[in-house]
C-alpha cells in the first residue's frame, strides 16, 4: 500500500509551522487538528500549519511536503493505535474504540489519497476557508525521470 512520509528539503519547516514534524513520520492530511479554530485566530505559525501542513504521526507537527512510499499493514495497524491514542489525549474522544475508528477514516483518506500516485513522488496540501467549511486542494509533483528507481527522496545539506 502507497502511504505518505514526511519529507524536509531544507530548514524552512522547522521556521514556519508552531511544531515541525520529524523527516520521514507517516503523515495524515491532519485537517481535523483545525476543527476548534475561527478564520480570524488563522495568523502566523498556525496558519501556515492550517494553509499548507500535512500532519505527521509521531510528533504531530506539520510537513510542508511528503513523499509516497510502501507500508504494509502491520504499520496501518501501529499507525491507527498511535492516532487514535492522540485523539483520545489531545481531542477528547469518547473512547480508544472511537478514536481508532475516526483514526482510520483519515489514515482510509490517505490511502485513497497516495494509490494512484507513483511511489517517490512528493504531495503539498493547501487548505482555504470557504462559506461551505475548509477546503483541501492537492497537488502531485512526479518523481523526476532522472529519479526514476530510487524509492524515496533524499535530501542532503549544503555546506
């Protein structure tokens, strides 16, 4: 199954969201971590988390980008604990039983998001507010030809 990892390519995430995710945690699109917030509390480090971050599962910081890899279903299955353990700490649910439920519609929702997609490719998020509620647009960068086997991205610093 095609999943989604964080990815870093520089040091701006750790500048631009209130807590950067970690490079490669499995990701989720994490909208739901903006279900309590107004329009107008969207400024600074929130709203770019809000306007383009994808949520990371580990530390639950947001990546500006990830990239497309393999997990199989054990890792779904850790995943869908770990989230649904957060949704109990951090959102109030009612129950693990719950929390893994909804943890699975939005890791379902990244499924459904990553299959059609090439492994290695990368994903960004954007996220707007309209009179209908929040609205999500995706968009796919292709893994370069000249990249054709590798299995993720790399990134390397510059001196």
């Amino acid at each position: 199954m095609k999943f989604a990892r964080t990815i870093r390519f520089d040091k701006s995430d750790l500048n631009i969201f209130p807590l950067a995710s970690e490079e490669g945690e499995l990701a989720v699109v994490g909208t739901f971590s903006f279900y309590n917030i107004k329009a107008e509390d969207l400024k600074g480090k929130v709203k770019q988390a809000f306007s383009n971050g994808f949520m990371g599962c580990s530390t639950f910081g947001y990546s500006t980008l990830v990239s497309l890899v393999n997990i199989s279903e054990e890792e779904i299955k850790k995943l869908q604990n770990k989230l649904g353990q957060y949704l109990v700490d951090n959102y109030g649910a009612p129950s693990i039983d719950v929390a893994e439920k909804a943890a699975l519609e939005e890791i379902n929702f990244m499924l459904d998001l990553c299959k059609d997609h090439e492994l290695g490719s990368l994903l960004s998020l954007s996220r707007d507010w309209s009179e209908e509620g929040i609205k999500e647009k995706f968009r796919n960068l292709p893994k370069a030809d000249s990249c054709a086997e590798q299995k993720i991205w790399t990134v390397v610093d510059e001196d």
